[in-house]
C-alpha cells in the first residue's frame, strides 16, 4: 500500500524537507528519507520481530527507556535490530534523523523515542 504520507514522490527534487519548524535542527539530515532507504524495511512491516511505527503497544515499554537508550540501540545494535539499521555507512547524525519521529506532523503528539 502507498500513498499514506504524503512527500515520498517529493525526494526526486532535492530539499523536500518537512518544512516546518524544525529550524531548531540545525543539520539538513533527510531522516525520513534514510529511514525510509534502511530501516522501514522492518519497522514498516515488523520483520524479524522489529517493533512497526506507529504501533502504540509495541513501542510503550521501549519509550520508557528514554529516546538516548533507544537510539542507543539502534546505532549499536540490538537482540535482531542491527547496528545502524545494517548501513555502516550512516553517522551517529543521520540515525538520530532516521529515528525521530517524523512524518506526522499534524498527529498533535510529540511522541519522545516512538515512531
Ligand atoms: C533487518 C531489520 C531491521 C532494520 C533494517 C532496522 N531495524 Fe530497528 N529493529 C529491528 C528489530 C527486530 C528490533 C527489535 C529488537 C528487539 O527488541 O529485540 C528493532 C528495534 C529498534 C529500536 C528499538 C530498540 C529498543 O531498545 O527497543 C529502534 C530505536 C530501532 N530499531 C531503530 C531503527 C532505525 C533507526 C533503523 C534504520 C536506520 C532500523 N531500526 C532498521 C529490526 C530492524
């Protein structure tokens, strides 16, 4: 199925950025794009047992470890999540993209280390 959010065709034309107010960010990290190359494989479909985004229930207990622990894991590699989503080549930077929530905006909650 396609089509769910919007601004997936947008990354042909370079800086389809979200555009909101993320001036506070500082780096121009496509996050959504890399998580949408490396980690949605499983995070979309739950593969390997991997925790799907947006599944309230699955993410619950690992929030309450704190976004750094969280993506502490993600960069280091956890039980079937591999280090860096199996991309050695991302930076600490782009995972940290990769993992904020994102992709939601008008969704009303700020949802710490949960996709
Ligand atoms: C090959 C499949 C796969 C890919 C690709 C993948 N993940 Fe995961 N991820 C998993 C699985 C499986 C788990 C659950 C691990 C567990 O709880 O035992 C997981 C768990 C996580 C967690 C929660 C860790 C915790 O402590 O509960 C985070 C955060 C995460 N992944 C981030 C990412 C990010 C960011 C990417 C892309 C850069 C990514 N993943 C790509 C399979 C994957």
């Amino acid at each position: 199925m396609q089509g769910e959010d919007c601004g997936t065709a947008a990354s042909a034309s370079a800086g389809g950025d979200s555009g909101s107010d993320s001036s506070g960010g500082g780096d121009d990290i496509d996050g959504a794009g890399i998580y949408n190359n490396v980690c949605m494989a499983c995070h979309e479909t739950g593969a390997a047992g991997a925790p799907i985004r947006g599944d309230e229930a699955a993410w619950a207990d690992r929030v309450e470890q704190g976004f750094a622990t969280l993506l502490d894991h993600s960069i280091n590699g956890f039980n079937a999540m591999p280090a860096r989503g199996g991309n050695p080549n991302l930076s600490d930077a782009e995972m940290e993209a990769a993992y904020r929530p994102h992709g939601r905006a008008g969704d009303g909650r700020s949802r710490a280390g949960r996709w």
